[in-house]
C-alpha cells in the first residue's frame, strides 16, 4: 500500500511539473491553456488521491474533504480552461502560426 501512495503522489508530481513546463514553452495562450488544465488538473488529483489513502491507511480515518477536494478540482479545472480559452478567443487572440485546424473560427463563419 506504500508504494500505491507513494505512486500517487510522486505522479501528481511528475504532471504538475509537466503542466508548469508545459505553461512556460508553448506557444500559444491556447496551448498553455490546455497544458495548465488537464496535466496540472491530473496531478492535483494524484496527489490528492495518494494522500487520501495515507490517511486511510497509515492513519486509519477517511479524510473525506480530500475526496470533495479532488472531485472540485475535477469539475472545476476544465470548465475555467474552457471558458479562459473561448473568451481569449472572442477577444481575437491568434492561435500560434503552426496551428493547423482551428475548428472554432470554421463555425464562427459559418453563423455569419
């Protein structure tokens, strides 16, 4: 069982870096958008998780505002990267010249 926390956590912080890394080298405010939600929403979880079961295990009580924690953040991350990213667009924020598809600018012209 201490090594399926120790999983938990160390993933947690192995996405978290990865989003934090992600957030200083792409491109765009699209792609950061994306690499600050879904891999640092992930490792929050993990670590979440991982120490949820340390209490459960090693302290033997069910901590269960660490489970309403990770399901918050669960809903919470995506949706606000999803509106961050509509209202970047809606503000004319280019997306970074090697996009290739930007399927949001096609159903906007085909609205008008």
């Amino acid at each position: 069982m201490t090594s399926i926390i120790a999983f938990f956590i160390l993933g947690g912080a192995f996405f978290a870096a990865v989003s934090a890394i992600g957030v200083i080298r792409l491109p765009d405010v699209y792609s950061r958008l994306h690499a600050a939600s879904k891999s640092s929403t992930l490792g929050v979880m993990m670590m979440m998780t991982g120490t949820f079961l340390y209490f459960w295990y090693i302290e033997g009580h069910v901590d269960s505002k660490l489970f309403l924690a990770v399901l918050f953040v669960f809903i919470t991350g995506p949706v606000s990267a999803h509106m961050l990213s509509r209202s970047a667009f809606h503000a004319d924020v280019e997306p970074a010249e090697s996009t290739v598809l930007n399927e949001l600018k096609r159903d906007e012209m085909r609205e008008e």
